[in-house]
C-alpha cells in the first residue's frame, strides 16, 4: 500500500490547472499551423494567424489562451494499491482547482446553483470521474471546459436500425447547428454506446486524446477521417467566416450497449483544446 499526502494532490492539480491553461497543446498548436497551410480563405488564413500568434503569447507571458478558462473537468485513476491522507481526494483536487484558478488570475466561471446562479468565487467544485485502476499511481488530467462549445453539444438516442449512418447525420446535423458559436476551428469528441450519460462521458474523455493518434479501431479509424472530411466541406471555416479549415480533428470513441440502443454524444471544443496531465 502506498500512501499519498493530500496536499501533494493539491499542489498538483494547481499546477495542472495553470499550465492547462495558458500552454496550448502541441499537436493542436501544430494542427493549427497545417491549417494554415490548406486553408483558402484569405479572412479564414488572417483569423487562423491571429489564433496562432495569441497562443504563443499566452505561452511566453504566462496568461490565459482564452478568458473563458472553463470549468475543470478532471479524468482521474486511482490506482487501489493508493491511500490518501490529510484529506479526501475529492476535497485535495477541489482544493488544487481553487488555488490554481486564484494563483494563476484564471476566470471564475462556476455557479453554486444552476438556477440562482450565484458565482462560487473560486471556479469549484470541478467535474471529476473516476476510474480504479491496478497499481499504486495516481493519474490525473485535468481539460478546462469553456462553455461556448459546451454549449453547441448534444446527446442524442438513436435506434440501433440507424446505425452508422445515423451516427454521421448526428454529428454533422450538430456541427453545421453550431456553426460559429464554439469558436472554430473546432475538435470533436464523439461517444458511441453505453448509456446516455456513458456516451456524454466517452465524447468529452475523446477530447483529451491527441489528435495526431487515431483509433484501434479500423470502421471507427475511417469514421474518424470521415467525419472531418465531411465536417470541413460545410464551409464554416475558421471563426465561422468561411473557409475550409472548421475542424482540426474528430476523436471518436465507443462501447457496447444495450441490443435496443445506440446512444450518440457530440461533445464539441474551441480552438483552445486545452489538458494537462501527469501521474503521482
């Protein structure tokens, strides 16, 4: 059995929560510089240098890609050889988010309740699931979630007569609605199975993978080249002002379900795909 002192956890999760959010991620930093390359637009070419430019600024100044800095959503496995003292591990990652969104001058973006809307003050508590693990490590990543592409998601239960043709009108019937509203160019995750909440789960966890690395999976593999081919003949185009470039990747993931379903979730991200990762 290996034990943990909470603070390390929060220590951690501060750092994480910083660094995710002023670091743009490499394979979307390289993503958007290929698109620049293919992109026809003269305004599309104009906006996709100016995105460019912000993220390196953020980078070498140590400021926020984006002044939504999202609500911190955490993928966390737990291995069960761990045990944490000093504190929960909820309370130490809730903790971290706190400290992390006050040291770092990042946005506070959560309410207490979604109705009264009253702010938290300290962007807590974050969205955090959970998977047991073998082993005596901690790993956890950290995706802070801006809510202009949260917003243009959706979930959708379809029949399994549907199939994967339904699985491509879902997706692009849920881009071409988004249209310019979350900020493209866009990643897509998409969660196919499980339950309506398992499918919601896998598209945002999709969203965490790299972008340079496709499925295992061949049929999902060609989905996911696809889909962007598709997605990117809409014409949206960068900021939604036209163009060819209104995706830089679509990250499909699945799991079985029930023989009466076919639960589809699109969960749809900026620009500013931000996470941040690292093991205990």
């Amino acid at each position: 059995m290996r034990v943990i002192e909470s603070s390390v956890i929060t220590n951690t999760v501060k750092n994480l929560c910083i660094t995710s959010n002023y670091c743009l991620n490499d394979d979307i930093f390289k993503a958007l510089q290929e698109g620049l390359s293919t992109e026809e637009s003269d305004i599309g070419k104009g906006i996709l240098e100016n995105i460019i430019e912000n993220a390196k600024l953020a980078k070498t100044d140590e400021m926020p890609i984006c002044q939504d800095t999202g609500m911190a959503v955490f993928f966390v496995e737990v291995g069960q050889d761990v045990h944490i003292t000093g504190g929960s591990l909820t309370e130490a990652i809730n903790e971290g988010v706190r400290r992390g969104y006050k040291e770092g001058y990042l946005r506070k973006s959560v309410v207490k309740d979604p109705i009264e809307r009253v702010n938290t003050g300290d962007n807590t508590p974050a969205i955090i699931h959970y998977d047991i693990v073998d082993g005596d490590r901690i790993k956890i990543l950290v995706a802070p979630k801006g809510f202009g592409s949260e917003n243009m998601s959706g979930v959708k239960m379809l029949k399994p007569s549907d199939g994967i043709e339904g699985v491509k009108n879902f997706v692009i019937e849920t881009v071409d609605k988004a249209g310019p509203n979350p900020c493209p160019p866009i990643v897509i995750g998409v969660g196919i199975g499980g339950t309506m909440e398992k499918a919601a789960i896998l598209a945002k966890k999709a969203l965490t993978r790299s972008i340079d690395v496709r499925s295992e999976i061949e049929y999902v593999r060609n989905l996911e080249s696809e889909l962007l081919q598709l997605i990117n003949k809409l014409g949206i185009g960068p900021a939604g002002l036209g163009g060819r470039v209104t995706s830089l990747a679509v990250n499909v993931e699945v799991y079985p379900t029930h023989i009466a379903g076919l639960p589809v979730a699109v969960n749809i991200n900026c620009h500013a795909t931000r996470h941040a990762e690292t093991i205990i």
